[in-house]
C-alpha cells in the first residue's frame, strides 16, 4: 500500500514553493552575514577595544551561545505557536541585535549585541529547514532544503565583501549595521506567507491546512498528502522532549545530532571566523589582502554549494558526502603539511595555503554543507520535528561554540600544523559516520523516512 501511495506523484505549483524556499532562504543570508562579518570586524574590533587572544574568541563565540539559547526555546516556540510566526519572532530579534551592535560603547555591550543576533540565528536555523521541508515534494525537497544553506554562503560571500569594501576605513560599525538590511526585508517578506501545512493539521486546524495545500496543489494532491500526514500523526502521541529519546525517535536523534556535531568540528568555522587570521599566517601580511583571500573562499562556498543543490536530489546525500569529506580530509592535510614546512615554502605558503582552502572549502559547500541541514529537517517524526531540529541546532552550536572558543589558544599551545591535522582527524570520523549511521533518504516522503529510522533501531 505504501508503495502504491509513493507512486502518486501530486501535481505541485513549483512557483510558489521556490518562493517560499526563496524568503525562507533570506534567514539563511542573515545567518551567513552576521556569522561571516566578525572575521573582517575583529580585526579592527580587537584594535578598538584591545582585546586579549581569550576576549577575541568570546566576541566570536558568544553569538553561538545565542545560538544554542535560540535553538532550545526555538523548537519549542515552533511547534506550539507555528514555523512562520517563529521566523517572524527571529527576524524582529535580527533588527534588534543589528541596530544594537554598531552603536556599542564597549566590548561588554558589543557581546550582549551579537548573543542577540545568536538567538535569532538559532529562531531561524532551526525552523527554516522544517518550514521548507514540510512544504516541499519528496522529488525536489533536497535541493529547496538546500536553498537555506546556499543563502548562507551567500551571507558569508557578502559579510566578506563589505568587511573588504570597509577594510580602508576600519568602519567596523558600519560593517555590523549592514546586517539590518536583509533583516528588515526578511520580516516584511515573511508576512506574505502561510503557516505550514502539516503543522496546522498537526494542531487540528484541517481546514486551514486544506487550504494552504489547495494554494500549491492539485485536489488529489492535497488529498494524498494529508493522508501521509495524519497516519504520521496516527502513531506519535508524545510531544515533550524526552521523547526525542525514545526507540521510535533514538535512531533520528542520533543521526541528526551527531551528524551537526561533527560539522564544526571539521574545521569550517575556523575558516568563516578567523580566515583573515590564517592568511596571515600564512605570510599574507595585509589586513584588506588576507579578507580578499577570505573573499576569494566564500565566493568559492557559494558556487560550490550551487553544485550540491544541482546533485542531491539526483545521485542522493551518501555518495555526495563520500567525495566532499574525503576531499575535506585530503585539503587539511596537505596544509597541516605545507605549514610544517613553511619556512622551506617561504613566500608561495600563502598561495598553496589559498589553494587548500579553497579546495576544502569547495567540498564542504557541496556535501556536508547543505546535506546536515537537510538531513537533520528530514530524519523526524512531524509532531517532534521542531525540538529534533532544536536538538540537532543546539548539538552544532555546543560544537561549534568549542571550536570557535578554543581555535586560537590551540593555534598558541599546539602549532598549525597539528591544528589542522586533528581537524582532518574529525573529517575522518565524519566519513565512519556517514558509512555507518547515516541513511539515504533521496526521493522519499518525511513520514516513510522517519518511519525507517524508527524500525531500525
């Protein structure tokens, strides 16, 4: 029966769903931008304030405890009052955190400013993905996933572009006070939405859901996807967040949360954090130099995660993993080696030093880059989707939030080239991970997907 349901393909108007995936992505460009612009901000930043090696990585890491904040009450704030008013609650916190942070007196303020800017990242990061997903068809929904992640890239793309524009100038304000332009147009944009489908069934407001079905799809269509919906429902019963640990959910947990985990601590945000820093040491000696070469790798994020969005839904999530982490691993390396060596490169480590980022960087953006978000939107059950995702956000903030606090002290206690090494090490962890945990869910529907993981546990 469920083969024969899988083979009803509902006739779907593509034009509103890309533009749904479209403004849902803006939260994606507003995560980029206020996550990229402190790598040029602190720069001038550390100079302004006179900031220890230990403040820097606060002001830098503080945005990620936001972030975690954002992630756990996120989850919850989405399943009880909806995806979109939960996107609209992290757009307003967005304008807030950008009109706060340019106009800080000092250091303490600026931190208050940016751990706002991380509660909205966490609102946002956490319900988007749901939101798309939950609106998506199984055939195309990878790559609308997807759209969320490449707006990132392109936030980050556009933070380095304006920290380089602004470099001359030292205009660290003027830098965070950009980020409150897609702010403002991400919250009027939301307006013009609907609440998710599944959600509003989910809450026993059918009508409502049959209505925003019939705005996307044809009358058989809706009708199928409210069948998957409500046997979907038909076996949860429990909502609180204890019940993400239960052997019907365990399986979705682990896969999500570990996955998100081990996205840090490859060693991605050290490169969006601190790139500038690591041209420099590279012998890239000029401030607006080292944020050109950062620029160089975010615009190479971009047309890379371009890439993933084209592939994902056609060769699927585990073979596009295999090649972009193994790729990831072998660029680490070569630059843990070439620093070993660096006084025998002298002045071309700079140059092989760009090479392998933007190597590690182009297999990033088009693997582990889009494919934890979409997988982590996918793998659960719709009645715990919202706190599964919030688990998994929080899970990549804790990661994230360790690396970002400790990559400059490990840099001082243990040298470049170990650094990078233990990164590569975690990248081959990640493709055990992928080998043996994580499931292949190209082409199929949310409910079958995490009716599987369910049985497999």
């Amino acid at each position: 029966m469920q083969q024969e349901k899988n083979s009803v393909n509902p006739q779907v108007r593509s034009g509103f769903i890309w533009r749904v995936s479209l403004i849902a992505g803006l939260g994606g460009i507003l995560y980029g931008y206020d996550m990229g612009i402190i790598a040029a901000a602190l720069i001038f930043v550390r100079s302004t304030f006179n900031l220890s090696t230990q403040m820097q990585e606060i002001v830098v890491s503080v945005v990620l405890v936001g972030a975690m904040l954002g992630a756990i009450y996120g989850g919850a704030i989405a399943d009880r009052i909806g995806r979109r008013n939960t996107l609209l609650w992290g757009g307003g916190i967005f304008i807030l955190g950008s009109i706060l942070a340019p106009l800080s007196p000092n250091v303490g303020a600026l931190i208050v400013a940016r751990m706002l800017l991380g509660v909205a990242i966490g609102f946002t990061s956490v319900t988007a993905p749901v939101y798309v997903s939950e609106l998506s068809p199984p055939k195309s929904r990878g790559r609308l996933i997807g759209l969320y992640q490449l707006a990132l890239t392109v936030g980050i793309a556009i933070s380095d572009l304006v920290g380089y524009w602004l470099a001359g100038q030292q205009a660290w304000r003027t830098m965070f006070a950009i980020g409150a332009i897609p702010a403002v147009i991400f919250l009027l944009m939301i307006l013009t939405l609907p609440e998710s489908p599944r959600w509003l069934f989910s809450k026993n407001r059918t009508a409502e859901a049959k209505r925003v079905l019939d705005s996307y799809t044809n009358e058989a269509g809706a009708q199928l996807l409210l069948d998957d919906i409500r046997s979907g429902l038909a076996a949860q019963v429990e909502t609180r967040w204890s019940a993400l640990w239960s052997p019907a959910v365990r399986r979705s947990l682990i896969i999500a949360v570990g996955f998100t985990i081990l996205y840090p601590v490859t060693g991605i945000n050290t490169i969006i954090y601190y790139g500038p820093q690591i041209f420099t040491m590279a012998g890239i000696t000029s401030n607006s130099h080292a944020i050109f070469a950062t620029l160089l790798v975010a615009i190479t994020n971009v047309l890379a995660t371009v890439i993933a969005l084209a592939l994902v839904d056609r060769i699927g999530r585990k073979p596009l993993l295999y090649a972009g982490v193994g790729g990831m691993t072998a660029s680490l390396f070569t630059l843990a080696v070439a620093f070993h060596f660096q006084a025998a490169l002298a002045g071309s480590l700079g140059i092989l030093a760009t090479v392998c980022l933007m190597v590690y960087i182009t297999c990033f953006a088009a693997s582990m880059g889009p494919i934890a978000w979409i997988l982590v939107a996918e793998v659960f059950p719709l009645r715990l989707r919202g706190r599964g995702v919030a688990a998994a956000t929080l899970g990549a903030g804790i990661s994230n939030f360790i690396v970002s606090l400790t990559f400059l002290s490990l840099l001082n206690a243990a040298g470049n080239s170990l650094t990078f090494s233990i990164y590569g090490g975690f990248c081959i962890l990640t493709l055990l991970f992928t080998r043996f945990i994580i499931p292949e869910t190209k082409g199929r529907e949310l409910e079958s997907i995490s009716a599987a993981t369910s049985t497999a546990v």
